[in-house]
C-alpha cells in the first residue's frame, strides 16, 4: 500500500463502528508490511527478530520496538524533511537524546485523538468551558501533549476557554477567575493538564487557602505522573486532593495514558480505585508481555505493556515500553515504571555504572 | 507442533524423496522452500501440498551446481523469512539405477566420477558454503546431507554414484567436526532404494524381489519412509547427534 | 523447615526478636530465621566480644589461630559432616544458583582456607608472621607488633556463597574481634562457620557474633557502627558512601565497592586449535555465579589477526554458554533481572543496526546473550547473568587506554596470552588502576592470599605498635647494669 492509501483506510477505519478482531488483525499486518518495506532500520530490527511479514500472521507477533529505539533509530517511513509535524519525546533520560517521531501529516493524529477524546472524556458534552495548565503548542511546537491540549481546546472547549500558564508560570488570577466564575455561573468546567501542574496548583492553592466545588458536571483531565517536576504523590492521594480543591469526585478526574511514540491515547473511566483501569479506542491492542522474552503473559501475571497503535503509521506501529502492567477485563492497569534490578552480589549492572560514571 | 516457525530449506524437491521430505516437514508446521532446477509446475504443486499439510512453502529456482544460484537462493530465503533452521541436501545428479545396463567399471571414464562429484558432493560444499553465515549467526542449526546405503553396501555397483555419496559421508563427518563448537549439527540420512522415484522407475521387478529377499523389513521403501529419520535429524530431539548417518533400508544395512 | 541464621555468643536467643526470612524459588519455600537485636543487645554483645578479643584471643598465637580455622574448614570439606550437608542442601534453593555449581564452587573456594594457604596468606602482608604475636625487630631498627582491633565490625553484602569468610578469617588472623551483618540474600554461610569456630574453640567462639538486619535500617546500623574500633564494608556506592558517613570520625571504614572485570584474548591464542578451549575458559567465567562477583566478566576484548576470528570466537563462547546451560542451569532471574537483561540486549540490537557486522546472539528467551562489536567500544558492564560482550580489537595493547578512564571500577583482568605479552599487558593494565591479572577459566576463584581490589587484607586491619631505636638506647642508660 501507499502512503495515501495507508492514510485513507485508516481515517476510514477510526471513524467506523464496529471493527471485529480480523478487521484489526488484518489491517495491522497491512500496515506492519508497509513499515517493514519502507522503514529500512525497522526491518533490520525485524530481521534480527527473526520475523518478516511473510511470517507473521498476527498482529501479536509483530516486532515491537523497545521505545529506546527511537533515540538510536531513524524509524520514520517517510522522508524525515518532508514531514508535517516531529515530535519528539522529553529530554529527561538519563543520556539527554531525544526520540523523534515524525508525521507525514496529522490527519491521522487528530482523528485518532478527537473521536477518543469524545467518547471518553467528554461523553455526554458536545462542548465545555475549558482551562489548559500546560503551555501552548506554539511554545512547545514538538509536545505531542501541548498539540493534543491544543486541539481538545479548539474541537471542544466552548467560548471562553483558556490557558491557564504564561510563560512565567501559573496565571493564578486567571485560573482563581474561571473557578469562580464557573461556581457561581454552575457550568460545568473542565480542567486539564500534566499531572505535576496540578500538583504546583494545589500546593498553592492550599498556602492561600483556596478551595472551590465546582459545579456538577465538571471534570478533570491529568495526564503524564510528576515525572520528578513536582513532589511525587501517591495516586490515591493526589485524586483525594483534587477532590478536595476542585470538588470534582473522583470518578470525573480522568487519567490519560499517551506517548510521544504512539498517536492513540488511554483513558479510564475515573479513579474512584487506583490504580485505574486504562482502556484504548479499537484501533488500538495492548499485551503484558514478559520484557525479556517477549512473549505474551498469562492475564493477571505483571508483565511489560507493548501497544499496537495503528494510528501511529509513520513511525512504528507496535512499541515495547517500560511501563509494568496487568491485564484486567476490559484493559489494564498501569503499574509504574519497570526498573532493571542491581546484581546480587558485587558486580555492577549498568545502571549503577551510568550513574557512577557521570559523576 | 515440531516445527512451527521453523526454515527448512530442502534442495531438489519439487519430486521424489524431496517432495516427501517438503511435505512431511510442512505437515509438522514448517515454512518450507522448494527448491528445483526444471519442473517449476511440479514445485508449485509441492508448495500447494505443503500448505494444505499446515505449513508454508516458497518455490525457488536454483542449479544447486551453481554457486551464484545458490547464493541468490539463500540470499532471496533470508530476505523473506530472517533465517533458515534446517537445510537438507537432497539434490542429485541425474542417475538411472538400472542393473542391467550399468556401466562397468572398464567402461567409466573420469568424467563419469566428476558429474557424480559435482552432483552431490560439490553442491553440498556449495549450499553449506553459502548458508553457513546464517547459521553460524545463530549458533544452531542443522544440516542434513542424503547419502544412500549403497555406501555400505553396494548391492549393485553403480560405481560413480556410490562413490560419490561416500565422498559425502565423509565430507559431512570433516563438518560435523568443524561446525559443533558453534552448535551445528550435521548429519546423513543414507536410504536404500527407494520406489517409485523417478530414479528408480527403471529398476527391473527382479532385483527389487533380491532386495527384499534381503530386507528385514520385507519390502522397500516409499519416499514417506525417509522422511521420519530426516526430521528427526532435524529436530530437538537429535540435538547431541552430529556427523552420524542413518541407514533407512528396512535393516539391509546394519550397522 | 525453618533454618537459623546468626550466631550470638553469650545472648539466649529467646532474648531475642526473630524474624522469618522467606525464599522461594521454583517452588521451593523455606525459611530462615535472623535475629534482629535491640540497640542495648547490640552494645551488650560489642562489649562482650571486645572483652573476650582482649581476654582470649590477643594471647592465642597465630599458630594456634590457623590451626583453628583450619579444623572448622576441614569440617565444611567433608561432605559427611552436617554442616557441609546443609550448606549443599539449602545453598541452592537460597540464592538460586545451580546445586551443583555451588558444590564445586565450595570446595574450591574453602580449599583456599587450608592451613598451608592460610600461612601463605599472612606471608603475603607480614614478611615476619610473628609480629602478630610479639614485638619484632624492625628493618629499620628498633622493636614493632602489630595489633588487630578489638570490634571489627563487616557489613557482607551479595549472596555468593561464602564471600563474608574472606573478611571474617582475616579478623580472626590478626585477632580481632568480629560482628559480621549478613545480607538477606545469603544469611547462612557465615553463621555456620561461626558456629562450627565455637564448636571447635569455645573461648574462640565467644569472640565472634554474626547479626542481621534489614537492609537500610539504619538505626541497627548505626548502633554497630558506634561501637566498632574497625569497619569493613561491602555494598553500592550509595550503601558505602552513607555507612562512611555514619562511622564515627575515628573509627577506619575500609570499603569494597562493586567492580567490572574483563577478558583479553591474544591472537596467539587464538589458533584453529586452541581457540575452542579459550572459549571454553570464557564461557565457564561467565557462568559462575551468574556474573554477581567483582571478579566475573562482562567484556572481552579480542585480537584481530589470529586464525579464529574475533565473531568466530563469539560464536564459539555462545555455543559453550549453551553446553554450560545444561551442567549448570542458570537460576531463574526475578522480573527486576529479567528487566535488566532485557534491557542490555535491546541497547545491544540497536547498536547492531547501524554497525557493520555487529550482532547479538542468542534467543531473547534463552538463559545466556553474546553480543558481538567490532566498533571502538567503551568499557561497560553487561546485563549480568551470563551476558557478555565481545569487542574485537585491532590490539591488545590498545585496549588499556580504552578502559583507562574506569580506573575506580576496575579489578580483575583474565588473559590469554603469550608471555612476553602477558607481562607487557600486566604493565600496562596495573598503571591504569587493574589490581588483578588470571588466567581465564580462574577469573571467579582468587588465589589465596590475593589482595582484593589491590589492597593488603590483613595489613589494612593491624595498626603497628613501635618502640623506636631511641627508646631501646635511652632505656640503657637506665640498667642497672649500666656502667
């Protein structure tokens, strides 16, 4: 298939209903061959996995790329210069080099994120007042995440939506505004944002002794973990807090689960329990698997999530990441980061010898 | 089953001994590649057997004699499957099995021991020569070369044939040696006469009856007998077996 | 089945808190209880066993000392005895390590205890033995003894079997009193040779403790720490810097911090004879225990140029890994391990993308890694657990300049090489800080008497009590002899 083609079966299937496992399977294995084929250094790693599309048959069994891969390789099916949009991950691991995803076109991005967007956070609004506690697109040009808030912002946020940073930080007069506003109009409001700007707001909203209940109908999106931007909290307590600042009840502050290397997001349906259980459009597969043999676990064993994102067809499609998870009815649940363990005895493993030798 | 996921690459096999080899790994779930050097419509046949058997199969044309199709054919088997697990040397020199018109030994001329030469020793060097890169990157493997029992026991002496195959005992036992301390296994499979094949239509009623007058077994083999020993030389469960050969002859060879 | 661990002389355990380890490997629990003392318990037993270090052991000979342990190593020797039957039992199921390794491993480790070996050891650091038991005359005149502390305290850390008797034998040389913590991950070892010391010399036996504690806690730490005349200490970085800061400003804290070792294999060695032996010695350094020692490999650096190329000899490494998996299984890697291989074998495939020729070997599911290079790669450790690395290099020679920049993580080198290269390699490799060259094959089990991380084992311990030549002269003039 061409890339025109790829991108036309695939806003096609986004916006269909009712696609059944073989229509997934199927196109999956499309798009895995035309990857294979136009992706050189995929195909080395394909290869060196013993695995072509010749000899896979489900989507299951297509290589995933551990998502380190995209600092050492250049995974893009399309010329890099000729792409719409690159985006590229956070600049915080340990060697510094960032991992770029590159978009022929965000046709693809925008439908995938809007007709999940709809279904799972707005649901029963059409339209809400929204406040963004994140920096606009045009400061962070490659965040996936200030694109995504960007385009929640212009497809769903009714008159007056907003955001709520500057470049100096918190704009907390306008933030304090739109709260009061929206309790005494009693419009519901929604606020969205990185999980660790929430946090910077409740510390301070909690030295001034700020605390509003907003109307019903309110919700929170957070998205990311604190990711050492903020004090790290345990996720009950920082649902418990939201609650307590905002008057949102749990089950309305929705976690996104999303990626720099994929164009799908997860959501849960509220975090009355943590932690939460995140599921993703059909478009999207997920499997726990076992990090170093790669093969599928048992549902219920803790394990490695590798997701299979079909919107994500530029790039690669089925991504091996670090995060620990279980398989549940209806999705999973995300455990955290998986992290490597230090030798038993008086060996050094790689990551102590990173860490000592950086000084 | 036995081989799922598995390369096999079976040389000369879009008949006889070959076919049945193709075929039976591909009842156990292996890709097989078919390949053949003239009958293309009878490899596609094998590759249509193999996949109603439950495996997969590729046709590929190649002289095993020559060493740049050999190499196009490894090269083109990589490219679409990542790897090969198992090859077995099965292509032979065109050889007629008739007792009755046998060239004689006084009648043989060199050139008669080269053809046979080439026919199975050097295209085994050859298809060895240009696998091995892919084996030895994965540190497994296994080779099977096809011999016969004549080796042991030249019932008829069809001189430059059987000489031939000899060579090639004895070449596999050198790679054997040279190929274990990398995990690769080589062994023969060395089957008595074997009816019907194309080689052995001519084989006249009466020396088949001498044969199993001598056989154990009673009979002589089908090609569907030669496959069992094959992909049991091929499998896990041969795995601390290497340069060793097995005679599939219904016990007319002991040893 | 509940087994004991520690050993507390002169404390009725049931004065004590107990507390129930849990092991569990491929189905087989068992359970170890450790004591767990108060900070009164704890100051009680220091006081304790400094009093029977002065009492009982500063006048015990050196002689008499090695004697001593020699008897309770020949114990654990004697696979009748039933202290060696345990340790052959529940080792195995304790750290995971393959039974029979860990029997093989024993003997060979424990022989370097021997009497003989023992005196070599002290040999090694005092030209003189007996200026342990009595003033000596100096080279440079005058008189000198060296004294052992009276608490020295060892923080083991790691579950390779057997490692705290290293530092727990040396305190007994030089007569020191010794609390050892063991480390959850093999509390055992050192308990039952403290034991069997007691069974053979009670008096010896009440100037040794072995206590554990929870990992970080820091309270019990601290109460050891208070009391020690001596710390020796093993762990991370992070463990060492913190037991440093801890140690009361006069206490010594000598510290054994986690190491990388590497191979080299000379071209020399590298013929279509011996090659396959070479490899052979490789694959069995990286198969003892798993790679948990500061002596186990991660890297070998290979010449160029020899009839066996550099990949070849990769390939014949991997396949010896896989002979080895079926002597010696490795033991079953915890999800965090799994995690860390995992992610080592993944760096390496992606280097091997964009690197001529480089490759990984190996099924990602399988108990063994090699990854191959032919590039100018740094020193770096491995995924543990039966990976390694080989680098092909154009010569040996260039590779200590390579490593060079790792000097505070470098300890054991094993070579295969010819003599004179050998002995130009030794040169090269101790200036940038190597503290140790074996042979391959040798590289897990030390000689007896090595000086670990370079260092003097029994000497580090001692401080030196001299009566300088003046005072000798001076007292003349005090005789009554005097004319």
């Amino acid at each position: 298939m061409t890339e025109a083609q790829i991108i036309k079966t695939l806003l096609n299937f986004i916006v269909a209903d009712g696609a059944t496992n073989d229509d997934f399977n199927a196109l999956a294995l499309q798009i895995f061959a035309y990857q294979f084929e136009n992706n050189i250094p995929y195909q080395r790693f394909c290869r060196q996995r013993e695995r072509t599309p010749r000899t896979v048959r489900s989507w299951r069994n297509i290589p995933a790329v551990p998502i380190n891969g995209y600092k050492d390789l250049m995974l893009s099916c399309c010329d890099p210069e000729s792409a719409d949009r690159v985006f590229m991950t956070s600049g915080t691991t340990k060697d510094g080099i960032r991992g770029k995803c590159y978009h022929p076109t965000l046709s693809v991005y925008d439908t995938s994120m809007i007709t999940a967007f709809r279904q799972r956070f707005m649901q029963e609004h059409p339209k809400l007042r929204m406040g963004i506690l994140f920096p606009t697109e045009q400061t962070m040009p490659n965040s996936s995440l200030a694109h995504y808030l960007t385009l929640a912002l212009n497809e769903f946020g009714a008159d007056g939506s907003r955001y709520l940073l500057t470049d100096d930080g918190l704009d907390r007069e306008a933030l304090f505004s739109e709260l009061d506003r929206a309790v005494q109009t009693g419009e519901p409001y929604a606020l969205l944002g990185a999980s660790f700007s929430f946090v910077h707001v409740m510390d301070d909203m909690e030295r001034l002794g700020k605390a509003v209940s907003l109307p019903k109908g309110s919700r929170i999106l957070d998205t990311g973990g604190f990711k050492g931007q903020s004090r790290e909290l345990e996720l009950d307590a920082f649902y418990d807090l939201l609650e307590a600042r905002f008057g949102v009840p749990r089950d309305h502050c929705i976690n996104m689960y999303g990626m720099t290397e994929l164009s799908t997001e997860f959501y849960d349906w509220g975090n009355t329990t943590c932690p939460s259980v995140k599921s993703g459009p059909h478009w999207i597969r997920s499997q726990i698997v076992n990090p170093l043999t790669g093969d599928e676990l048992p549902k219920g064993d803790k394990g490695v999530l590798v997701h299979c994102d079909l919107a994500h067809f530029n790039c690669v499609s089925s991504i091996l990441t670090e995060d620990a998870g279980i398989e549940v009815d209806d999705g999973f649940l995300l455990l955290g980061r998986a992290e490597g363990a230090e030798a038993k005895g008086c060996s050094m493993a790689v990551d102590e010898f990173l860490k000592a030798a950086q000084g | 089953m036995k081989f799922d996921g598995k390369i096999v690459l079976v040389t000369g096999s879009s008949r006889g001994i070959g076919a049945a080899i193709a075929k039976a790994f591909a009842g156990e779930g292996a890709t097989i590649i078919v390949n053949y050097v003239q009958n293309a419509n009878a490899a596609e046949e094998v590759v249509s057997a193999c996949k109603t058997a439950g495996g997969d199969a590729m046709a590929i044309q190649a002289d095993v004699t020559s060493g740049e199709q050999i190499k196009a054919l490894v090269d083109q088997t990589l490219m679409d499957f990542a790897k090969i697990d198992v090859v077995v040397n099965n292509a032979f020199k065109p050889y007629t099995f008739d007792p009755d018109n046998r060239k004689q030994f006084w009648d043989l001329e060199w050139q008669d021991y080269q053809d046979q030469l080439d026919g199975a020793l050097f295209s085994t060097y050859t298809m060895c020569q240009a696998v091995l890169p892919a084996l030895k990157k994965r540190t497994q493997g296994s080779i099977i070369n096809m011999a016969s029992d004549l080796v042991a026991r030249p019932t008829i002496p069809y001189h430059d044939y059987t000489t031939a195959k000899s060579a090639l005992i004895g070449f596999s036992r050198n790679l054997a040696m040279e190929l274990g301390p990398l995990g690769i296994r080589v062994n023969c499979v060395a089957p008595g006469l074997v009816y019907p094949t194309d080689a052995s239509r001519k084989t006249k009623e009466r020396v088949k009856e001498m044969i199993i007058a001598q056989t154990p077994m009673r009979r002589i083999a089908s090609p569907e007998d030669i496959t069992g020993p094959v992909m049991f030389l091929a499998s896990d469960w041969s795995r601390f077996m290497t340069g060793q050969t097995l005679y599939v002859d219904g016990g007319l060879v002991m040893k | 089945m509940v087994l004991k661990a520690g050993y507390l002389p002169g404390i009725d355990d049931d004065a004590v808190e107990w507390q129930t380890l849990t092991y569990d490997r491929d189905g087989h629990a068992i359970e170890v209880s450790v004591p767990l003392l108060s900070n009164e318990q704890m100051q009680d037993l220091s006081e304790r066993i400094k009093e029977a270090s002065r009492q009982h052991l500063k006048s015990m000979t050196v002689s008499d000392i090695t004697a001593t342990i020699d008897a309770a190593i020949a114990r654990l020797l004697d696979r009748n005895d039933t202290y060696r039957q345990q340790a052959e039992e529940y080792l195995p199921l304790i750290t995971g390590y393959d039974a029979e390794m860990i029997r093989l491993g024993l003997t060979g480790y424990l022989k370097t205890f021997r009497q003989s070996e023992l005196r070599r050891f002290i040999a090694e650091d005092f030209g003189n033995p007996k200026i342990l038991d009595e003033f000596q005359p100096l080279p440079k005149g005058g008189y000198g003894k060296a004294y052992g502390p009276d608490l020295l305290a060892h923080i083991w850390a790691g579950n390779v079997p057997g490692i705290p008797l290293w530092s727990l034998i040396s305190g007994l040389l030089v007569k020191a009193g010794n609390i050892g913590k063991v480390p959850s991950a093999e509390p055992l070892m050192a308990s039952w040779f403290a034991r069997i010391i007691a069974e053979t010399d009670p008096m010896l036996g009440q100037c040794l403790a072995v206590v554990w504690w929870k990992g970080g806690d820091v309270d019990r730490e601290q109460a050891l720490l208070n009391q020690a005349d001596l710390v020796v200490a093993y762990g991370n970085n992070d463990t060492l810097h913190q037991i440093r800061d801890r140690t009361p400003i006069t206490t010594r804290c000598l510290t054994y911090s986690h190491k990388v070792s590497f191979g080299m294999v000379s071209k020399a060695a590298l013929d279509t004879g011996k090659a396959w032996d070479v490899a052979h010695q490789v694959a069995y350094d990286i198969v003892r225990y798993d790679q948990q020692g500061c002596y186990s490999p991660h890297v070998f650096f290979v010449e160029q140029g020899g009839a066996v190329t550099p990949q070849e000899f990769a390939q014949y490494i991997a396949n010896e890994l896989d002979c080895f998996e079926e002597k010696f299984p490795r033991r079953t890697l915890t999800i965090e391990e799994a995690s860390g291989v995992a992610a080592w074998r993944q760096s390496e495939e992606m280097k091997s993308f964009s690197e001529e020729n480089a490759s990984v070997m190996g099924d990602a599911g399988g108990a063994w890694s090699v990854a191959y290079s032919e590039a100018e790669e740094d020193l770096a450790p491995s995924g543990l657990n039966r990976t390694a690395k080989v680098i092909a290099v154009k010569q040996l020679d260039d590779v200590p300049a390579r490593i060079a920049p790792y000097r505070a993580f470098l300890q054991t080198v094993g070579i295969a090489a010819a003599p004179e290269e050998l002995h130009r390699l030794a040169e090269m490799l101790g200036a940038v800080g190597v503290t140790r060259i074996s042979a391959l094959e040798h590289m897990t089990a030390p000689e007896a008497g090595w000086h670990h991380d370079g260092r003097f084992n029994l000497l580090d311990l001692v401080t030196m009590t001299e009566v300088e030549r003046s005072a000798e002269t001076a007292a003349e003039a005090f005789s009554d002899y005097v004319d």
